[in-house]
C-alpha cells in the first residue's frame, strides 16, 4: 500500500477540490504535508464538505472554470505543480440529459485544457485523468468490465467521460512519447461516504430524508452497482499517481472497484442503511419504491479491478458494512453540529490502520 510520506512537501494540483471526493483528497493530503492547489467552481452544494472540512484555510484554493484555458494557464505557471490529479466533473448522469452541452464543454474540453497546461508546464512528473466506470460501453453482462473494453457511454455524462479518456490518450500519445509526463486514467465506481450532499445520489437522499424525519424515496432500487467508500478510490488515485512519477512504466488505465461481493442493488443498499441507522439511533427510518422510469441508466454495471490489484498491489480495504457504518457516524456528527473536521481525521487515520 502507498506510503503516503512520498507526499509531503510535494506540490499536487487538485482540480474539482471543492466537490465531495476533491475535499476527501485534500483533508488527506493536508495531513500529510503536501503543498496542496485546488482549481474548482464554487463548493457545487450547500451545504458541502469543502466549507465543513475548513479546508480554505489550509491549502491554496482557487476558484475557476477548467473551461477557462488562460486562468488555468497562469494557475499552473504560478504554481508550478508536480503532481496533477484532474477530478473537475460536471457529474451527475440526469443533469447530463438536462444540459449536454454544458456537460460536453466541462468533460470534454475542460480535460483538453488541463492537458494543454500539463504540456506547457515542464515541472509536472505525473498526471491522474479521473473518469468513471460508466465510460464503457455497457451491454449489461454480468461480469466485470476490463481496461481494454469498448468505451462508449450511453447518456451525455457517461459519453463525455468516454471522450475524456480518448483525449487523455491522444495527448498521450501526441506529445508525451518522450516519457516526460507519466500520465494514466483511473475509472472508478460509485463512491459513497460521509459529507456528500449531492442531488440525485442516493447516500444524500438518505441523510436528506431522515434529517426531514421523512422515508427514503428510491427511484430505481434494482439498479446495481459496485459501491466503495470515497477513501478507497482516493487512495488509489494517489497510489498511482506516486507509482507512475517514480516509474512511468506504471502509467496506464486502472479500473478502481470494490470485490465482487460489494456489487449491491441499490434497495439492498438503501435497507442496510436504514438497518444501521435505526440500529445507531434508535429511530425506524424506512425507504419506499417510487420507480419513475427516468432517463436511461444501466441496470447492472461492474469492473474488473485484477490490473490494479496485480500491478500496483491495491486492494479493498473496507467493505460496504464498514463504509454504510463509517457513513452514519459521519452524519450523526454532522446533524448534531459536532466537529467533522476531527472525525474525517478519525477515520482516514482508521482507514490508513486497517
């Protein structure tokens, strides 16, 4: 497993730092020491984790568009960065049918922009494109997907994504055969954990409803898909980022999953939730099935993770259980107004343990 100690003193640009995982990453990363630049829009919830986790006052935060070619030009220039982990995303699958084009302009030429400033800037050494599972093309098998599959996603975020892979490639391959920039893509699956309040996921619609003393309202509880708590991908970011800056032989794609065994529908995960939480605070919380049909979505989607595993020597650390627990301590803290800042501390230093 990484020695996260390669970090300090290492300056590592983050963009999309104000969003759920970049603020994870971040707190991480101030722990260790690192000289830690975000580049992001404006924290995209309110509340969110970014403002919670006082993570303003720790790092240097700037806040831009990574549509915005010159402002990322001089960020670079100024900051110089060693490390670059691209995690700046329009999303959210549902707010791609309702506006592709910002979601194309953001996915697509705003992972051309960071490339463009990785290749000007001579002092990056390793360059992380973070994608999705959804990249590939889905045709609902039940076996996990591999790094060579087709990608070609289906819905507006999943296919932008799919072009932010064939970018990272062709830049790759345009301008980096020189070997002076490791570069890799990392396609992860659906992240859970404390401190997310997106729209349109399920975690938050959980935490939502029980706040309002409400049931959970599930719009599709059949879907499946590999669920892993938010440190487990970061944690693998940040392995290969260290791996390919000292060995460019590890560039590559990685798929970043969870075991087989962590493939959940999301009713079942929605009951282990309100499971724990009853359990944790002596409430009866219950979900119902509202199933609206929505826009398309994939009914069942899962990696296959053996290359990260074999290569970089990456495995799972918690389970869905661990994650769902770690998930409602995180927010009876929150609700009660308590110190989060100290218990995402608490539980990356329990991560790091296990």
């Amino acid at each position: 497993m990484t020695d996260l100690s390669f970090y300090k003193n290492k300056k590592v640009l983050i963009t999309g730092h104000t969003g759920f995982k970049g603020s994870w990453m971040c707190r991480l990363l101030v722990m260790q020491g690192a000289l830690v630049t975000g580049y992001a829009l404006n924290a995209p919830t309110n509340p969110s984790l970014y403002e919670l986790g006082c993570l303003k006052e720790q790092m240097n935060s700037i806040v831009g568009d990574i549509r915005d070619l010159e402002h990322l030009k001089r960020v670079f220039a100024e900051v110089q960065p060693e490390i670059v982990i691209h995690m700046a995303a329009q999303p959210i699958v549902r707010e791609s049918y309702k506006d592709p084009v910002y979601t194309y302009e953001t996915n697509v030429m705003g992972t051309v922009n960071i490339l463009e400033c990785v290749r000007c800037t001579p002092s990056v050494k390793s360059f992380l494109n973070v994608t999705t599972d959804k990249v590939y093309l889905n045709k609902e098998w039940e076996w996990g997907y591999r790094e060579n599959e087709e990608l070609n996603g289906y819905d507006p975020y999943s296919n932008s994504k799919s072009c932010s892979e064939l970018v990272t490639s062709s830049y790759k391959n345009s301008f980096f055969q020189d070997g002076t920039v490791a570069i890799s893509t990392a396609r992860a699956g659906n992240v859970i954990g404390g401190g997310d309040f997106a729209a349109d996921r399920i975690i938050p619609d959980c935490i939502r409803a029980v706040q309002k003393k409400e049931d959970i309202v599930v719009r599709n509880p059949f879907s499946t898909r590999p669920y892993e708590h938010v440190l487990e991908p970061i944690m693998a970011y940040l392995m290969i980022a260290q791996m390919q800056y000292m060995d460019k032989k590890y560039a590559g794609s990685y798929n970043v999953g969870p075991d087989d065994i962590d493939c959940w529908t999301t009713g079942n995960l929605v009951e282990l939730f309100c499971q724990k939480w009853n359990a944790a605070t002596g409430e009866s919380v219950k979900w119902i099935n509202l199933y609206d049909g929505g826009p398309h979505e994939a009914n069942f989607l899962k990696l296959d993770c053996s290359k990260l595993k074999t290569i970089l020597g990456w495995k799972p650390r918690w389970n869905v259980e661990t994650a769902m627990d770690k998930i409602v301590e995180w927010s009876r803290i929150y609700l009660a107004g308590e110190d989060v800042v100290s218990c995402m501390e608490k539980q990356i230093r329990e991560f790091l343990e296990d």
